[in-house]
C-alpha cells in the first residue's frame, strides 16, 4: 500500500492494481444493416469501416469517409451471454468485491 496525500485528506491505493482500459465493438446486424460499410479483420481485434461520399456536397469534399480501430475484441453478431462473459464478467466480480469499474454502452444508428 502506498499512502498519498491529497490536502487535508490522506488515503491508500493499492500498488500495481492500475489496469488498462480495454475497448470491444459488438456489432449488431439488423434489418437494415449495411455489410458493404464494415470490414472486419482476420485478426478479430480490428475493424474498418467505409461511408460513401454525400454527392450532394460536390465533386470535391473533405468529408472522412474511412476509420480503422485496433481494439481488444470485435463482437459480430455474438450473443448477450458472450459479450457478458467477454467484457463485462470480470468488471461486476470486482465491483462486487469493492473496485471501481466502469462498462460504457454506445449505440450507433
């Protein structure tokens, strides 16, 4: 244990528990799903994916039309209880043993 000062507050934290941020995508299809958008590496661990140009903006744009993330996992088309166990298992067992952990759910449309 390391004790540390902050002001007038004094507390402890636990030498070597910093962990890393991991990063999953779990991609979803739907009804409407564009397969054409979305590349997924052979690796599992990487994704790219592609917008066509707004031909409404003109012949010359500078819109970004492609995005590649290295991530620590890509979910497609997995189950509620893969993803659980993937991602979210170790997170709640040490919540429940008194560490902070954060799950953050983002949706794209």
């Amino acid at each position: 244990m390391k004790r540390r000062k902050n002001g007038n507050k004094q507390y402890f934290t636990r030498m070597g528990t910093r962990k890393k941020v991991h990063a999953f995508v779990r991609v979803k299809p739907t009804d409407d799903f564009a397969h054409e958008m979305i590349r997924y590496g052979d690796d599992k661990r990487s994704i790219d994916i592609h917008l066509k140009k707004d031909i409404r903006r003109g012949v010359v744009n500078n819109q970004q039309t492609d995005w590649s993330f290295k991530l620590d996992g890509v979910l497609h088309d997995a189950s509620q209880d893969l993803v659980y166990e993937t991602v979210a298992k170790d997170v709640v067992s040490q919540a429940l043993d008194g560490y902070n952990g954060n799950l953050i759910n983002c949706c794209l449309m």
